[in-house]
C-alpha cells in the first residue's frame, strides 16, 4: 500500500505534495513556489552553505536538528520532518538571537551568505546550547563569506550561546505532535511531468521496487547524485529515497565487526566509531561540510564507485565487506571485489547495499590514514592512503595498503604489500616498499594534482605512516593534509 503524497511541516504549517517534479529541491521548491527567497544559491553543489536551512526530525520524544544544504536535497526527503527557513525564525518583531548576535556583532557585509550563516548557528545552538570551539567550527566550515571575515561570525556565535527558549522549544509539543500525525508506516510516493519518486518504509519494499525498477536511481543523502540535476542539468528518472527504511540506519556493535546500514548518515555513526578506529572517524569529519556529512552516507560513499572517494580506501584496507541484497537473497563480499573499472562496480540490476561490515583491530594492528587536500575542510582529495599494518616482535606480519586518486578505482598496493609482509619493521624494509609503489599505480595528472606529485606523497605517507608508528608521540592525532 503507498500514499501518492508526501507530508512535511514548512515552520508550523503542514504541506501536502502529491503534483511536484521529484527533481525539485528544497532550494528551488522555497524560491519559486512558496516565495521564500532568504535562502540564496551560490554553487549548487553543497559547497558554500549559502542556501543551509535546518530540517527537523523526529527521533523519540525529541527532534534532532540538522543543517542540510537545500540545493542538494530532493523533496521525497523531507516527508514527516520540519522544513526550517530563515524567515521563520524571527519571533514576531523579535530577531532570533542568532539574528541578533550577527547584529551585534557585525557579521554580515554584503548579506549574501549570511542567511546560511545564521541557520548553521540555529542549529548548533539547538544541538549544543554551550557548544565547544570545535563544535562551533565543525558547524560552519560548511559556510563561505568572501568580504566579512570570519571572526566577527565566531564572536556572534559565541555570544548566541545559552540564549535559552525560543519559539521553537515552546512549540516543541505542537511540532512533535504534527509530526507523530503525518504516516510514517506507509510508503510515499511523489509524480509529476513524467518523473517519479517512491519513498519505502521497509527492506522487502525496497526489495520489491528494485526488482520493479532495475535502472532506478536509489537516494540516500543525495549529496553526489543531485549535482546531475543542479549542474548537468539532467533528471535522475525513477528515484527510491531510501531514508525511511529503518533497516538500512542499523549500527551494530558487535564482539569483532562493527556493522553500519547503507543509509545511516556519517555523523550518526561516526562518533560511534570513533574509540575503536580513531583516524578513521577524524577523516570522516573532513568529508565535504556538516550539513553534508548530515545527509551523506557510507553506503552512498561506496556506491558512488568514485576513485577519489575517502572511505573506500579505509574500507579496503580494513578488509570490510558489503551485503548486497538482490530480492530476498543477500550476499557478501569483499569491499575490493566491489570496484571493477572507473565508475563500474559488480553490483547487479536490481541489487543494492545493504551494509557495510567493519572488522575490529586486534592487537598489535595499526591503522594510519591520511587524506590530501588543498583544503583541510570541506575538500576532495588528491590522495587518500590507508595503511593497516600489523607488527609483532619487529617484524610486519600482515599489511593491507589501498589508496585513492592513484588509479581508476580505490585499489589495494599489493607489491608495497609484498615488500613489507614478513620483513623487519625498519627504514630500510620502508624504502624498499616506497619503491614498490611505482609497480602498484602509474597516476594521473588532472586539477588536483600531477601525476608526479601524487606518486611523490603516497610514497611520503608511507614514510610518515612508519614514523609515526614507531614514535607514537609524535603524532597528534590529528588527520593531516598538504
């Protein structure tokens, strides 16, 4: 049984949808159909946090705030949430004290960005009433301004902190219950000018319309997909928006795996990773922006079957496998079986990832990983290397190397492999195994980096990889970039 409609509050007021392209995003559907021009385009691409609003979901007894960039989100995606603007938030005649502290502070010139700048602080500021520095810069490194300045931004956000109840909270019961009334049991779906959306609710729908569907388009966070509407100016056909499906947002931890649905956003798991593959969970954060990792997810990540994608060289060199359901049928594979040539995976008509299984670290195993970038934040790499190393006694036993931006897919190093496994842990045995890596890959040059360039820094990270496991001190814990 399905629902030709979706369902969302746009501030307080319940909309109903059921006549609307599926391509439309949030961005263009505030613009051009209910006049709500705050939010600006700047990239189109989920860069510069110019167009951010806050979506709202209902999660217990409470509402999760997320910053999401609305010119990468489809409508299917907002069914049983809270669509939040920036001219919601004026109270009355009373700005928002995010408002207000941007006031007081100056932290808007031009005002172009700023509308995105004051819905990433009401988000925060929703999330942590006290937030940390950290916090404070994870939430808007997401967001550009090209003549304020920065700090006069950071002091309003400072200012803004423990500003107590707004409407938001007051209304909090009313909103909760709104959202409780909206049917989040029954699959929507959304058709117009051809096009179609399908929203499932559940693994064996989502089952049913793949075998339907072969050639169907599967949305998660949308952070890639979309860009082939907002820049390439094309219409993804059949979509099924797969962020309903309860199965898919699983997080298991278990006694040697840790298991992670398809769907499940990276900042809901990612602080859950954290204690057993710390570098892992600090790169995580520097993929794309806040309101990215927000929508984006692993399962999108891998099945986007991109070279440069940061964690599949991660998940390579964890040895992780992925189950890929096909009808009621589920396989499991390893993660490198999966890139077969550029953009082209063993994944069958009809099938799709299911999860991704995680193996814990055991003793005397280490991982390094490090991504290259221009920028720290919110960048794609040039080189993502992933070194899983195991050393007992002085001597490398086992080693599981793979890199991205080296070749047509994520792949392992296996000759650099070769030349460490059953060697002594020395300078000596590294530099043999630097070498090796001109047998493993013969890189391209292209925007983000020379061929010769990228080869130079993998052979480096190596080295660094080696250093820092031998003087563990020296190494800050933090992912570092060139």
């Amino acid at each position: 049984m399905s629902n030709s409609q979706i369902q969302f509050l746009l501030n307080d007021r319940l909309v109903t949808l059921n006549d609307i392209d599926p391509n439309t995003n949030v961005l263009g559907y505030l613009r051009e159909h209910v006049d709500k021009i705050g939010s600006k385009e700047g990239c189109a691409s989920g860069d510069c946090g110019a167009c951010t609003v806050v979506v709202a979901e209902l999660v217990a007894d409470s509402l999760r705030y997320l910053s999401v960039n609305a010119c990468i989100t489809l409508l299917p995606s907002l069914h049983g949430k809270q669509l939040i603007t920036v001219e919601d938030l004026q109270d009355g005649d009373t700005l928002h004290p995010v408002q207000q502290a941007m006031v007081d502070f100056h932290g808007s010139q031009c005002g172009f960005c700023t509308p995105g700048f004051v819905m990433s602080l009401f988000a925060l500021h929703k999330n942590f009433p006290d937030p940390s520095k950290h916090q404070t810069l994870e939430a808007l490194a997401g967001n550009l301004c090209r003549c304020t300045g920065y700090r006069a931004i950071l002091e309003a956000a400072s200012a803004a902190k423990n500003h107590g109840p707004d409407q938001f909270d007051r209304h909090l019961k009313q909103t909760i219950a709104a959202l409780r009334d909206i049917a989040s049991d029954t699959m929507t779906m959304l058709t117009a000018d051809g096009q179609q959306a399908y929203s499932p609710v559940s693994l064996s729908q989502l089952s049913q319309l793949m075998l339907e569907y072969p050639t169907a388009r599967i949305l998660a966070g949308g952070t890639d997909m979309v860009l082939e509407i907002t820049q390439m100016m094309k219409q993804l056909g059949t979509i099924i928006y797969v962020g309903q499906v309860e199965e898919l947002q699983c997080y298991q931890d278990l006694s040697e795996r840790i298991i992670i649905g398809s769907a499940l956003p990276y900042t809901q798991f990612t602080p859950q990773i954290a204690p057993y593959f710390p570098e892992f969970s600090a790169m995580i954060e520097r993929i794309g922006s806040l309101q990215v990792r927000n929508q984006g997810t692993l399962g999108g990540n891998v099945g986007n079957a991109s070279p440069i994608g940061d964690t599949p060289p991660v998940l390579i060199a964890l040895d992780a496998t992925l189950n890929l359901r096909l009808g009621e049928a589920v396989r499991n594979i390893a993660i490198e079986e999966y890139f077969v040539d550029y953009k082209v995976t063993s994944q069958a008509p009809s099938e799709f990832i299911q999860s991704i299984e995680l193996p814990k670290l055991v003793a005397n195993q280490h991982l390094k990983v490090y991504k290259i970038s221009k920028r720290f934040d919110d960048d794609i790499s040039a080189v993502l290397a992933a070194f899983n190393l195991t050393i007992e006694d002085g001597t490398v036993t086992a080693a599981r190397i793979a890199f991205g931006g080296m070749a047509g897919i994520p792949a392992r190093a296996l000759a650099c492999e070769a030349a460490l496994i059953a060697q002594p842990w020395t300078q000596a045995t590294i530099e043999q195994a630097m070498v090796a890596l001109d047998s493993d890959f013969s890189p391209m040059s292209d925007v983000r980096a020379s061929k010769e360039y990228r080869m130079t820094v993998a052979k480096n990270l190596l080295q660094k990889a080696f250093i820092e496991i031998t003087q563990p001190q020296l190494n800050s814990g933090v992912v570092q970039y060139a």
